[in-house]
C-alpha cells in the first residue's frame, strides 16, 4: 500500500459515520467498563511509580477509576445538556467521536490532577504530566472499544440490509384508505419532525410534493395504524411500499424511497420492525 493510498484509508475511517449514542445509559456502562479497566491497569500493572505506595496502590486504583467514572458522567451531561451536543446523523463521524474522546481526557485529567494536588500537593506544572498520564492509560481502551463498536455496527446493519433487500415481498405492503392532513395514506412517502411541525412528501401523480403541517410526528404515527406508513426513526415516518433499497451503516439502516432523493434513517431500536 502506498503512502497515498494509507492515507486515503485512514481519512475514509475517520469519515465513517459513528453509531448514534442517543441512549445516555448505554453511555455510562461504556464508561463504567473504562473505569474498570482503569482501575485493573494501575491496580495489577502499576506503572507511574505506584509501586512506591505498595500497601495503598490498589486504593488509589479505586479511587482513579471512580474519578474517570464520575467525570466522564459530568463530560458527558456538559455536552447534551449544557453545549446541546447532537450524536447522531451522518455528520457524527468517527473523527468528531474521536476529537470528543479527546476531550474527556483532557476532562478526566484536571480531576485527576485537582485530587493529586489536594492528597500530595502537586505543583502545577505536575498538569502536564497528569495529562500524559491519563492519556496512556485512558484513550486505548476508549479507542478500542469505540472503533469495535463502530465496525461492529456497520456489519451487523450491513447483513441485515442484504437480508432485507432480498425479500421479495419488501414493496407489498398493504394500504387502507386512511387520510393524514386530507391526504391519501398511499400517497404518502415519508413524514419528517420539525419540532412542532412535520414535512409531508406525499406524490401528487407526477412528482414528490412538500406539506408542512403543524403537528407532531406521534399525533401522525396515531393515524397510521392498518397502512404501510411507519415510524423508523425519531424524526422520520416512511412509506415500506415505496422501499426500493436498504444500505446499511454503523448508525441503522438506510433507505432508499422511489422517486425520492433523500436517503430515510432508521434507527437501531426500530430495526425490528423492518426484520419481521
């Protein structure tokens, strides 16, 4: 391999959309398996001169690993809460889950280095050397475990788009004459949330057309019951009648409407609808 072409590889890594981490809970016990681990590397290797504290070094594990886990939580909170942080969509990449796991150790590091200095007085060009600390012993299994999880991901959605595309009967859904906003269900190829209102592609016989309604995308899902139209993501609603292809990435599923450009999202908890 040439040095272009590593490096190609290595920038179509860093592109690769990274799995949606909406679910705060699955956040913690990710983070709650690092401080584990954290706690077992400094516990059984000892590196950074523990073994100079023989009889307290499996208390100062403890206590490092508890700091990564009750900091990596208030990173975490910062970030959805305070910055309003979106994970989610094809522009959470792997290089912006990256340059965050960055920050989270910068973020572990002061609350490493804020206990350091009030147990043994470490002065504050000690900073530095807490960072670099924290950084050996930290971003290896994030990494690890984040690129696992991504490419983990993308196969298990990448088999089940090829599964699903090769259903003869992916187009045959059934339709009742239900109307949503005076129109035909059938007509209808996809419903979009913004918010307190929803975009309605509907075909109008020739082309896709654009209705924006006030409402919600749940008030719509309670109309839709007997018809082809389901919920597949938290912002979409999709006509399965109209599915021409299903790709899949480390995010969901993908899917590809007749005579419609956009690409619909399906996120990883409404897969099971699309399996059945």
């Amino acid at each position: 391999m040439t040095i272009t072409q590593y490096i190609k590889s290595i920038r179509s890594l860093f592109s690769r959309p990274f799995p949606e981490a909406s679910n705060l809970s699955t956040y913690i016990k990710t983070l709650f398996l690092i401080a584990i681990f954290v706690s077992l590397f400094l516990g059984l290797i000892r590196p950074f001169n523990m073994n100079d504290i023989e009889d307290s070094t499996w208390k100062y594990s403890l206590i490092f690993g508890a700091i990564t886990f009750i900091s990596g939580v208030g990173y975490e909170l910062i970030l959805r809460f305070i910055f309003k942080l979106k994970k989610e969509g094809d522009n959470y990449t792997f290089i912006k889950w990256m340059l965050q796991v960055i920050g989270l150790m910068i973020f572990i590091s002061l609350f490493n280095y804020l206990y350091i200095s009030l147990e043994f007085g470490m002065p504050l060009d000690g900073l530095l050397y807490m960072m670099w600390a924290t950084f050996l012993v930290g971003v290896f299994p994030t990494v690890f475990i984040g690129t696992i999880s991504m490419l983990k991901s993308e196969r298990s959605n990448s088999e089940i788009a090829a599964t699903l595309n090769k259903k003869t009967n992916i187009n045959q859904s059934t339709v009742n004459d239900s109307t949503i906003f005076d129109i035909a269900a059938d007509k209808i190829w996809a419903i979009e949330s913004l918010q307190n209102y929803v975009n309605i592609y509907y075909w109008n016989g020739t082309t896709i057309e654009k209705k924006t309604e006030r409402s919600t995308l749940k008030s719509c899902e309670e109309q839709i019951a007997s018809t082809s139209l389901v919920r597949c993501h938290r912002s979409y609603i999709v006509n399965t009648s109209q599915i021409e292809n299903i790709s899949g990435n480390a995010q969901g599923l993908k899917l590809k409407l007749s005579d419609f450009e956009t690409l619909i999202p399906v996120s990883r908890s409404y897969i099971p609808l699309f399996k059945a």
